[in-house]
C-alpha cells in the first residue's frame, strides 16, 4: 500500500469540478482519488476500505458515472465532474438515501454511500430496471451485514417513488 | 514496500502524449522505468499485491485520440485499446453482432471497474477474461512498434508469450462480422442465456457460446471461460467451422484445435457417444494453471464439463 506520506514528488495542479464547485488544487497525479478527497479536502463520506476495486465503499460519480475513488488517479480526474455522497443532496436528503433508511437498506451503514452513488447512476441511466439489471449495477458494492434484502427493496421503493413523482 | 521502485519511494510521474507516436517515443525514451496505463485498474492491483513494482513514470494513453471508443463498421468492428469495457458492454449493436465479446465483457469485473477499465488492458494482460471471446471471433490486434503500424493475429500473438517488442504500443483489436449482418433476419434469444442462438434458416444457425465460472456468481476471478463459435447445419446435425477457446485464472486463453476438428469431423456431434469424446479431449488438450483457488485439475475439469454441458443445451435445443 503506498501512504499519501510516502509522496515526496513534484506536484502538479489539478483542475476540475467537484460537488458542483469548480476546484483547483496542486497535487501528484498519480495520487487517488480516494485520498485527495479524504485526506486533502476532509470529505470522509467517500469510505476507505479494500482499496483494490472490490468493496465499492469508495464509490464516486465521475461525470456521471460510478468510479471506485481508490482505482482513480488524480490525472484521471483532469476536466472531469466529480460527484461525492457529500454532493448529491444539498443540505437535505435524497429520495434514495430516504428509501435506504425506510426499507432498512443498511445496517452498519459503511457501505451505504458507495451502494447509494451506484444507484443513482443506475436510475439515471435507466429509470425501469429490471432485477438482474439492478442486481448487476449493485455487483461491486459490497455489504456484509445486511443480505442486502433490504438494499433490493431500496432501489425498488426509490424505482416506485420516482415513478409516482 | 514491496511494491516501490527500487531506490524509490515517490508516486509516479504522470506523462499524457495527445497522440499515438509521442507515446511511443516517450516510452521509447524512458525505457523499462516507464509503464503504459489505460483505466489503470489492473496496474493499480498488482502494486497493491506486490506483483509488480510502482513504476517511476506512467504514460497515460487516455489522451490519444486514436485510441479512443470503437467504430462498427460493415465488415469488422474496429476497438480502440483504451475503449472502457462499459461502451462495449452497453451497446446493443455490439450485443447483437459481437455476442461472444458482449458476453464476455459483461462477465469481467463490475460496472464502476468497467467504466475505467479498457478492452486493451484486458487484452495485454493475456490472461483477461475477454480474449477466449477475442480468439473464438479470431481477433487481429493493431501495434505501433519500431517498423510502424503492425497487424497480428491474437492467436499468434498470445502464443508467442515472452517475445514481446520492447516498447510497443497497442492501437486497435480488430474483429471481423460473421456471416451474420448486423441487421440480418433471424431472432438473437436474450444475451444472458446461453448459447446464443441465431437461426439463420430452417436449414442452419449460427451458435455463439460465452461462459464464465468463477467462485461466485459475479465480480470473480475465473475459473474456467469457455467460448465457442461454429456453424451448425442442424438437419443433417452437423457442425462446421467450430472455433473454441479457452482459459481461466492465470491461463493464457488458447484455441482447443482437436477438439474443434473432433465437433467438425463428428458423424453425430451432439450425440451422447461425441459428448464423451469430446470430454476426453478437452481435458487433454486444454493446460490451465493452477493456484490456490484452483488446481489445475479442478480447472480443468470445469472447462471440460462447461463445453459438454454447452452442446448438450444445443442438442436440446434441436432434438
């Protein structure tokens, strides 16, 4: 595992958009993504965990789409719109965060913002997925308390109100 | 740590060429220091498992336009080696006309490693889970080496393992259409179930057979991929120009050619006594690696198994 301590090179400055905002910052651009939005700008909804591309726990949206933070490379970010669990909701609470604590989609909740970034790139890519399409979509997040039956019946009740909206 | 540059402990350096020579000569230039990276998924899980060292600098290909997306054009369809796996995956015109890679992109890894990880990074790994798709569809890859622009046969290619020329870049994975057309008549049956049918005519169809086992259900190493294409005349139930490929774990994927002249040269090739045959001849023929997960014997075995299971769905299909 290389620490952000062990980063003693020349840094470089980086631009792009995160949350919304539009940022500048100089680092290495080989750093993770992972580190830079925990470490450097104090966004700890993004969790750290296999750091290998496994877990999901890490997930962000990358113009749109979900990333594991921990695969991603700074330069990699260059240009690009970088959405954390911290940017999708404002200062209230998005309808799927809402289904997750009304179905009982988390219990440890470590996970939980990994799982609830993969469904809204999910729901945005497709409003009417089916089970497998959502199994699919949820295949690199894992969750190791819950069986993920309520999960499931999270994404079907955010699938059923964004429906009646 | 061992999984720093020797002498080293800083991150790489980051190159971005905007085009396809610049990269080659950076590399050209920094030599054994400097490393490709396209998604950097699978590079960024060998240095954090020590199975290969941080390397000084990086030369990242997202840039090159060249190397970008993929183009279906009337005879082949042209894959830029930085193309995300996800493009290919989500395509329908790909799922239809390229079931075999459709299938088996859908098998490698998760959505969110797909949306960084590349088809050309799965291919120069040599052991990723797209190249028995790749070899069944007998693909060509496109390099920039020192004497330009070179194609070469996947096959080849992979069965020249440590030959490699020091340097070179991959541009293009090249795949040429079937009989098939894009559009043509006949009825494709859902991509998730295989095999994947095409009925050309009362008379012939066309079989294109991806499967992946692993120690799950998804997002797993495998253990064993078996693809499968062929020709099937199923009134004189007869096959023709039967292609199979297989690999799994740290297998390099390779094309099981007596089997395949088994299935051709078969009187009855779906029948219980070629079933068998065709058993022995795979566990022959096909030289997995074993690991701790799974020996070579259990690999084996599993491919085995998957491709009699496989014609033994063909032949209820047309019993």
């Amino acid at each position: 595992m290389i620490e952000p301590s062990e980063n003693t090179g020349a840094k470089q400055t980086l631009q792009c958009t995160l949350n919304g905002s539009p940022v500048e910052m100089d680092v290495q651009l080989s750093k993770r993504l992972l580190h830079i939005l925990r470490d450097d700008l104090g966004l700890t909804g993004t969790k750290r965990s296999c750091e290998i591309g496994r877990c999901g726990a890490c997930m962000v949206l990358v113009d749109g789409k979900p990333v594991n933070s921990c695969l991603t490379m700074a330069y990699q970010c260059e240009g690009k719109s970088i959405t954390t669990i911290e940017g999708i909701s404002g200062d209230g609470i998005d309808p799927i965060q809402q289904a997750f604590l009304a179905e009982g989609g988390y219990q440890c909740g470590y996970c939980t913002p990994g799982m609830v970034i993969s469904v809204i790139a999910l729901l945005h890519e497709n409003a009417s997925p089916s089970e497998d399409e959502i199994s699919e979509a949820l295949s690199g997040n894992l969750c190791r308390c819950t069986g993920y039956g309520g999960i499931i019946r999270a994404v079907k009740s955010a699938i059923a109100t964004r429906k009646m909206e | 740590m061992p999984n720093t540059h020797p002498g080293m402990s800083v991150m790489p350096t980051v190159w971005r060429p905007q085009e396809i020579g610049e990269a080659y000569r950076m590399k050209q230039s920094l030599g054994e220091t400097a490393v490709y990276a396209a998604g950097g998924t699978l590079l960024r899980t060998q240095w954090e498992a020590g199975t290969a060292v941080l390397p000084a600098h990086l030369i990242d290909l997202s840039a090159v336009p060249m190397l970008a997306g993929y183009a279906l054009e009337p005879s082949e369809l042209v894959i830029g080696a930085c193309c995300p796996l996800a493009a290919l995956r989500k395509d329908p015109l790909v799922q239809t006309a390229f079931p075999l890679l459709a299938e088996a992109v859908r098998n490698i890894a998760a959505p969110s490693i797909r949306n960084l990880a590349t088809l050309g990074g799965n291919v120069v790994s040599r052991i990723g889970d797209s190249l028995p798709a790749l070899l069944a569809d007998e693909a060509e890859l496109i390099w920039l080496g020192k004497n330009g622009m070179q194609a070469e046969p996947l096959e080849d290619w992979l069965a020249a393992s440590g030959s490699e020329q020091a340097g070179r870049v991959l541009v293009q994975i090249r795949v040429q259409h079937g009989t098939e057309s894009v559009n043509g008549a006949g009825t494709m049956n859902d991509i998730r179930s295989a095999p994947l049918l095409k009925v050309d005519s009362d008379r012939s169809a066309s079989v294109r057979i991806y499967h992946k086992v692993g120690r799950r259900e998804a997002f797993t190493p495998s253990v064993g991929s078996l693809a499968i294409s062929a020709g099937m005349e199923h009134a004189a139930g007869k096959l023709k120009e039967v292609r199979i490929a297989a690999g799994g774990g740290q297998t390099i994927p390779k094309r099981l050619e007596r089997t395949e002249r088994l299935l051709e040269r078969h009187a009855d090739p779906l029948g219980e006594d070629c079933a068998a045959e065709v058993h022995r001849s795979a566990m022959d023929e096909f030289e997995p690696v074993g690991d701790l997960f799974a020996s070579r014997g259990y690999r084996k075995m599993t491919v085995a198994n998957l491709l009699v299971a496989e014609l033994w769905r063909l032949r209820e299909r047309f019993a």
